[in-house]
C-alpha cells in the first residue's frame, strides 16, 4: 500500500476554499480511496439476516451529493470515501436498529471529469469512462478505469516542450472541506523503463498539469512514437522547395526532415542559411526562428527545432535565384507599373 500523504492547509481557510499541499515528494497515489459523488451507483446490504430482506438494496447518488437511504430518507454522501460513508449509515442506523451491520459497495461508478493544463494539445476539461478509445497512431479500445495517459490521449497528446519529468497531479482529498494533495509523476520513466507506477489511476475531481521544460527536450525523437505524442500535425513549407505547401507529419518531427517531406530545396535556388520558421503561440503572438539548414544537424530547439502543428517554414532564395528573377524581369516588357515593382522588389529582396 502507498502511504497516505496528508495536506497540511498553508493558511486558514474557509470552506470550499482550494488548500494545497506543501511541495513534498508525495508518492504516486496507486491506491487512493475511491469518493463518493453524484451519478454514482452504490449497493447497501445489511449483515443482519432480520432487516437484510426490507432495507437491502440500491442506492443512487444524486445530483446534490444525497442518496435516498431506507428507513433515514435523504442522507448526503457526496466526499466520503466508501468506510466513511459505510460508518455513517451505521451510526444513522444505530439510532433505529438493534443490529445496524451493512456493507455499503460502489456497482456503477460515475464518469470522471478531469481536467488538463499547460503542455498538451489542447488544454481544457475532459470526461472519461471506463469504455475509451486509443488516440495514438494506432486506435484501439481500451476497458479499465481510465488512466493518466488515457487522459493525455484525449487532450491529443502532449506538445514537444511538455517537460514529462515533472507532470503535477492534484487529487481532492475525502471530506467537506475542498483539499488537495498533489504529486510528480515521471512520465519520461514509464516510457523509457515501463515504470507503470506513473500511470497512475485517475480519480473524479483530478488535475493534470504539464509545465513547460525548462531546458530542450533531448528525448523528442523518442517521444514522437509513444502513445502520448498526437497521432500526426500538418506544417506548412513555402519557397525555395520542390513541393510547397501543407506536409503531414508525426509530431515532433525535425525541421530539416519537415524540409525533405517537401521535396527537399531547390538546386541553386535555395538558401540553405537562410530559413525562417514561422510559428502562431497560444497567446496570439508570432514567433520567428532563423534557423541554418543542415542535414546533418541532430535535433535541437536552435539547430533543427521540432515542428508543431501550424508551423510554417520558409526556405528564402539564394543570391544566384534573386539575379536571375530579376534578369527575368528585365527581359519582360516594363509596360506597367506593376512591373517596375516587382523589379525592385526582387532585385532588393
């Protein structure tokens, strides 16, 4: 059993109020208990053979967190773990029965609703059940409670700064009162050793949070291939190539393979010093990387930068492609203004 990890509130608190844990090394949580939530169905047996027949049966968590109990009416049972709420039903039913024994047991447990942030493709809120379907390169089913790459899956995978050493997972602890208790989870070690201890279980209530590595990922051509990357991106490569336009890729796929899966540049008329890319961040902002190509080059954020969907890569023309472009105008009849633009913009480019 992993050992329970306790929150300790930073300040006083109000209810409701998010509580964080310190900053511990907790462990990954395998083996939390399971809270109770609306949506969930539970099975309440009575031990006594004298009221098991009348008040045994099933019980639905509503939407306000309160289950219709036999013989007590409305009972909330919304934060408890399924001991709590079991020693609660029992001292509620102590008041009433000479014999209050029962199990209480979970038989349809609710969806989970989780949410992701930071480093993934598409950041937001997700509901997962126990019946989901595989968003890596190959889909398939998948039965089982829903695990932490299951969700990442679902966000389409992680993006090529996601720092997968130190993925934070905050996880409400049992009561009233809204605690967490957060964990690092090693991702890069269940890839590369199979650790499946960090791919823990996912419970409702969850929050995943990628960070952004703070130093380049060396692991990308690795991590293309793992079932947590998305399934492929499509990048744009204009200029001097042999087939410009949209190219489809794996992702995290290298700039000079981007540049080769169009064709590759053109004889002579590239500029193999001079390539741009060109990329739209999530704030709305444009960013530009000058970037000297070289087939040679390992990949590297500075040498050969891993692509992202909706990067755009601009291989620019040599000095020998702008003489002959603008020796071309020359020749053409000057006969409108629009040409004589168009010569000193090549011959100035």
């Amino acid at each position: 059993m992993v050992p329970a990890v306790r929150a300790e509130p930073l300040a006083p608190t109000q209810q409701g109020q998010l509580v964080e844990s310190p900053p511990a090394r907790a462990p990954v949580p395998q083996d939390d208990a399971y809270i109770i939530g609306p949506g969930d169905g539970l099975a309440l047996r009575f031990l006594s053979l004298s009221t098991a027949q009348d008040l045994s049966g099933p019980l639905e968590v509503i939407s306000d967190g309160t289950a219709t109990v036999p013989l007590l009416g409305s009972v909330r049972l919304t934060g408890l773990t399924l001991s709590q709420a079991s020693l609660w039903l029992q001292s509620l039913y102590g008041r009433e029965l000479l014999r209050p024994e029962l199990d209480l047991t979970l038989v349809r447990p609710r969806p989970l609703r989780v949410a992701l942030v930071g480093q993934v493709q598409r950041p937001g809120a997700y509901t997962l059940t126990t019946t989901e379907t595989s968003q890596s390169l190959a889909a398939v089913p998948i039965t089982g409670l829903p695990t932490l790459v299951d969700a990442i899956q679902k966000a389409g995978g992680v993006t090529s700064e996601a720092d997968l050493r130190q993925v934070l997972l905050r996880r409400r602890l049992p009561g009233e009162e809204v605690r967490y208790r957060r964990t690092r989870v090693d991702l890069l070690a269940l890839i590369q050793e199979g650790d499946l201890v960090q791919n823990p279980i996912l419970f409702d209530g969850d929050i995943i949070q990628l960070p952004r590595a703070e130093e380049p990922v060396v692991e990308l051509s690795e991590l293309a291939v793992t079932t947590i990357a998305p399934t492929q991106i499509s990048v744009n490569v204009v200029g001097e190539v042999e087939r410009p336009g949209p190219v489809t890729l794996r992702p995290n796929t290298p700039l000079v393979q981007a540049v080769l899966a169009a064709g590759g540049t053109r004889t002579w008329r590239a500029n193999n010093g001079r390539v741009e890319l060109l990329r739209i961040n999530r704030n709305g902002t444009l960013t530009r990387q000058a970037v000297p190509l070289n087939l040679g080059a390992p990949a590297s954020r500075q040498l050969n930068p891993p692509m992202q969907d909706g990067d755009t890569v601009v291989v620019f023309r040599s000095s020998y492609a702008k003489l002959a472009d603008a020796i071309d105008a020359v020749g053409s009849p000057l006969t409108s203004l629009a040409s004589i633009l168009t010569l000193y913009r090549l011959a100035s480019d």
